[in-house]
C-alpha cells in the first residue's frame, strides 16, 4: 500500500520530516503509567499550597502512552545522518566511530555522579583517573605535561597562546605576532588575536607545506610563535619540520602544533621529537567521544619543560596521601575553565586509550593512512587533486572541473546525502577552489569506502548527464536544500 493511500484509509503516515509534535500526537486519557489508589482521601491544591502558587487551569500537558513517547523520539533520532548510521568523512574532524565501551565507562556511577565541590579524599577515583590520563597523553606526545581544563580544541589553542604569552612576558621578550600557514583552522587565527597578538599569514609551498624558506622570510625578532598542524589541513606531513622548529626557536619563539590530526600519527610520531613546544589534542576527535552539534568536547594542552610553570590551576598532583588538586603555582595563567574541564569526555578518552593499548593506538595510526591512501587512489581518476602525493589520513580533492557543467561541489555534498553517506567537509582548506577535504577514519572497512567512491563516481557521471539533478539534492533526505544561512538563524521547528 502507496502512503497516500493508507493516508487515505485514515491510517497514520509518518514520512520523514513529518513528524508531529508531542502535543498533536496527544489523545486524552492516554497515559504512561498508573498508580494504585491513594490510601488517603485527596486534599485540594488550595488547602495547602499559597493561592498564587495555585493554577487556575490545567497545564494541558500531552497524554501520551510509554509506546508512543519512545516511538516518536526514535523517530526523531533517526532524522539526520549520524556515525552509527555510516561513514561520515567530514574532513579535519575526524567522525570516526565511538565503541560504545566508552559510554559505559564513564556512566560507571562513581564517575557519573562525582561532584565538583566533593572533597579530594572522597574524588581520589575521579583525580586518580585525571592524573592518568595527562600521563598517557605525555606518553603519546613526548611533552612534558597536560592541562586537561579546555573545553575544546578552539580553547586548548587560546590556552596555548596565553601560555606562549606569560612565556615571553617572564623572559622579557617583545613579541607581537604570531605566524599561521594560509592552510590553517580558522579558529587558529582567532585564537592568536583572542590572546592578544597579531595573525600573520604565511603561503603554503608549492608542495602544499610550508618551507624553511617562507618562514626564514618571515620571521623576526617580534614573532612570538608559529602555529603549525602536522599533517596540515591538506592531509600532508610537513616535512621540513624539524627546520621550522631551529627557525622559530633561533628568535625565542614557540612551535604550537595544532593537533586536531593526531589520527595520523598515534603510536608512530610524538610532536616532542618534532620541536613542538606547545600542543593542544583534541580528545572528542582523536580519542573517540562524539561530538558535532556541539556537543561537549575537551583540548587538553601540552607543553616543553621549560612552559610547565606557565600551566593553568588547578593541577592534579600525585602525593604520598593520594591525589591532590594542587593551586599555589605562582607563574600559573589562572584558571581558563570552572572546576576541571568536561570530566565525562575524559573517561571516555582514557577507557579508548586503555581499551586499545599502545598497539591499538599505532594501528589507528596505520589504518587510517592506509584507508585514506585507498580511498584517494579510487577517486583521483574522477577529481583533481591539487596535491597528489601520498597523504596521511586525510585527502582534498578540487571539484573545479565539474564547474563545466555549472555542478559545484555544494551539489556534489547534498547528493552525496541520497546515496546515505555524509559529505565529506567542503570549501576548506581555503587555498583549495571547490575543495572537498575527505577523512575516511580508520574504522570504515573496504565495503564502506568502495560504496563511497561508486557514490561519488555515480555523482561525478550525473554531473554530466543531468546536472540540473543535482541542483536539486537532497531528495531522499527529510528537508530538501535549506537556505543554510537563515536556516542557522530562523530555526522553523514544525512544518
Ligand atoms: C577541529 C579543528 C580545530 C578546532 O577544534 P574544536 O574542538 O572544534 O574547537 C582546530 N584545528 C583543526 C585543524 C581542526 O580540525
């Protein structure tokens, strides 16, 4: 039976994207549980509540059974693309799956229901685990020692920058700016100007790295850092990085690593050995929490020796009576989060780290190169691809020839939805015309990423045929092709 049909019949439809509100699904008398009758005899609101705390109406809440209340959420649940849906190769933001085994950890209840204000001697479980975690993370990256305060990979790079600014302020230094590739995150400039310096763009190579050469040119005595992420946005290791860490470090000035792509290089290259003095990781990426809408992430800093004063309060110390939370650190940058970040995503990251061991974290490494390698060499005949050299875990392709048959890559992303894959991340990096960045993830398997490049293949083929077909994508998907800019603003919650 057509819906149309059965709608006709009287019977309910539910199409995606129609989905009713709570109120209209209400019938009266429809309930969720029941109660025996009370022993007592009923007493009126009025006896015994003040008269203005009284309603004079009913709150005309929706009745509903437990049945129709579950349906309706997983309804809803089930309306937009998700990663456990499929594969999600939203470049720079690595969507690889979440074991679910991390969700169990940290709802443990001596972990869900920790306390903030609880005193140290009744949280030794919660501090124990946060001490442990910045050790694996020294472990993994060769620094000397993590903050796990910042909320995000945004504010572990302003935390960085305050750091790199009390740095220079204790040494006297003049510093005024701070060097960024025109490759980079955008939050990457905005952090520098959030902590007070200015943003100074340098040109990626030829190569798609920037070169000793470009740097040396740039640098002076004013510059206070250079923001590098390795493998950069482009998906390519910077290969002379041990040269831009003797340059930068020639004038007093700090490597910041951005290391939003630490999927490329867990287990087989520690950011230390490469001259970075300042990390951020972010662990809803990197170590598996899941994030996108904004959902609550953390960007644990790490840093050299020689910034380890500087490092934000309080500290997680281990002491002879037990873990303590340690505040008397004079050239410490303060506080730059309430309490000590988001302590759920933390539990998550340490039960993935300690679920796959050091092996398991170099096999990320390794699949998620080899993954990337495999998917690139699928699609390569059908794109442009700026760059072509082997990449880590991530890859830009240039969807500019398509632009022949007036297809844009915007068009190629929303049909990429009616095949059930994710876009892969667009228009970024910058440097990049139509650019789609793509980042498969280590735990896609052959399948998925065979079925993604037929997608893209198919697509490339409409492009041709019919590209008046793709103007019109997504439409398989519950909304058609939104006005993104009013849709971000004019939130319309029924239709
Ligand atoms: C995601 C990302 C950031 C920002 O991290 P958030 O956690 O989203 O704040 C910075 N740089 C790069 C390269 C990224 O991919």
């Amino acid at each position: 039976m057509t819906e149309d049909k059965a709608e006709e019949r009287g019977m309910r439809v539910f199409r995606a994207g129609s989905e009713p509100v709570l109120f209209e699904l209400h019938e009266e008398g429809h309930s969720s549980f029941s109660l025996p009758k009370p022993g007592v005899p009923p007493v009126a609101a009025e006896k015994v509540l003040p008269r203005h705390l009284v309603r004079e109406q009913a709150a005309g809440l929706p009745e509903l059974s437990e049945p129709e209340v579950i349906r309706h959420f997983t309804r809803l649940s089930s309306l937009n693309y998700h990663v456990d849906l499929g594969m999600y190769p939203l470049g720079s933001c690595t969507m690889k799956y979440n074991p679910k085994v991390n969700e169990d950890v940290a709802a443990l209840p001596g972990f869900k229901d920790a306390h903030p204000l609880a005193p140290e001697e009744s949280s030794q479980g919660a501090l124990e685990l946060m001490y442990l975690l910045g050790r694996a993370l020294t472990a993994i990256t060769g620094m000397s020692e993590f903050c796990l305060h910042p909320a995000a990979g945004a504010h572990g790079e302003l935390t960085g920058m305050l750091l790199a600014a009390a740095y220079h302020r204790s040494r006297g230094n003049k510093k005024k700016s701070v060097i960024i590739p025109d490759s980079a995150h955008g939050t990457n400039p905005a952090s520098v100007r959030l902590a007070g310096f200015e943003a100074v763009e340098v040109k990626s190579s030829e190569n798609g790295c920037l070169s000793a050469r470009t740097l040396r040119e740039a640098v002076n005595d004013g510059v206070g850092a250079l923001m590098l992420t390795n493998p950069n946005t482009l998906g390519l290791f910077e290969e002379e990085v041990l040269e831009l860490a003797d340059i930068i470090h020639s004038v007093d000035g700090l490597l910041y690593l951005d290391g939003a792509n630490m999927n490329a290089l867990l287990g087989v290259a520690k950011p230390a050995h490469m001259g970075f003095d300042i990390v951020h990781l972010n662990l809803h990426k990197t170590f598996s929490t899941p994030h996108g809408g904004g959902g609550p992430g953390a960007g644990p800093v790490g840093v050299a020796e020689k910034l380890r004063p500087f490092l934000p309060i309080p500290r997680v110390v281990k002491t002879d009576r037990g873990y303590a939370l340690h505040h008397d650190e004079p050239a410490s940058i303060g506080r730059v989060h309430s309490f000590y970040g988001n302590f759920g995503v933390m539990v998550k990251a340490y039960a993935y780290i300690l679920s796959l061991g050091a092996e398991g974290l170099e096999a990320v490494t390794r699949e998620s190169i080899l993954n990337a390698n495999y998917l690139k060499s699928l699609l390569v005949p059908y794109f442009d691809i700026p760059f072509d050299r082997p990449c880590m875990h991530e890859f830009v392709l240039s969807g500019k020839r398509l632009k022949a048959s007036g297809v844009r890559t915007l068009d190629v992303a929303k049909r990429l939805l009616d095949y059930g894959f994710h876009a892969p991340t667009v228009y970024f990096p910058l440097i990049v015309e139509e650019a789609l960045m793509i980042e498969p993830t280590e735990t896609e398997t052959k399948r998925d990423l065979d079925g993604f490049a037929e997608a893209m293949k198919a697509i490339v083929k409409e492009a041709a045929a019919s590209p008046e077909l793709l103007k019109q994508a997504p439409v398989a998907a519950p909304v058609g092709r939104l006005d993104e800019a009013r849709a971000a603003r004019e939130l319309r919650l029924k239709w």
